[in-house]
C-alpha cells in the first residue's frame, strides 16, 4: 500500500476471499438447517409411533390389521369401530406431520410392528420401524 490507498488488484483479491469465505458458510448453514429439518422429521415419526401404540393399548384386544371402514358410528361405537376412527384420525394426522407419509401396522403372534416411510430433502425416503407389544 502507498500513501495514496489500496491498488485495484488488492481490492479484487480481497473481496474474492470474503466472497469464498461467505459462500462456504453459507454452505454450511444450508446444510445445518437441512440436517435439522431431518432431525425434527424423525422427532415427529418417533412421536406419532409412540402416539398409535398408546391407542393400540388403549383399545387391546381389536385386530387392528382387519379394521372396519371408518364411519359415523358416533356416539355408541363398538371397539373395532371406534378403533378404525382411531386409526384413521391417526394416519390425518400423520400426512399432515410428515411429507409424504405412509404407514403399515403388521401384527404377529406377541407384537405389532409399525412401519412408517415419509419425504426428505434430496428426494430420498427415511423409514423408522417401531415394535409394541400385544
């Protein structure tokens, strides 16, 4: 540097290192903000597996993979009936949690196993497998 100021050529190299620096962090934020929506995604899977075994427990001994259509049958429903609402304001509640989002309860002998599939950034699938006993 002279007494008169900066040359154009310091300029030029000066801001093209803020500028690599900004993009770089700016990477790095965009990938933060993403691994978390991932992470907050999980959270409300987790979450809304947790929800259907409180409701499978709650209505024990239904066959929950033969449920009837949901109705109407409001106010006096029979358990498999009142199951099926169950199930069905579950998985509304479930599409609207999760992008994408199905759901598949397979039963055996002494255990539910509840599969749930939703939408993450990238167009990949996440899958999170949870067990309840009967």
């Amino acid at each position: 540097m002279n007494a008169r100021g900066f040359s154009l050529v310091e300029v030029t190299v000066a801001l093209l290192l803020l500028a690599t620096a900004t993009v770089a962090a700016l990477g790095l934020a965009l990938g933060g903000f993403a691994a978390t929506a991932e992470s907050r995604r999980a959270e409300l899977a987790t979450a809304m597996a947790a929800d259907l075994a409180g409701r499978i427990r709650m209505l024990g001994e239904i066959d929950w993979e033969n449920l009837p259509a949901p109705g109407t049958c409001l106010p006096h429903c029979e358990a498999p009936e009142l199951a099926a609402l169950e199930f069905a304001a579950w998985q509304g509640a479930l599409a609207a949690a999760l992008p994408g989002a199905q759901a598949w309860l397979e039963g055996g002998a002494e255990a539910w196993l509840l599969t749930l599939e939703w939408d993450e950034t990238g167009d990949r699938r996440r899958e999170l497998r949870w067990g309840m006993a009967r």
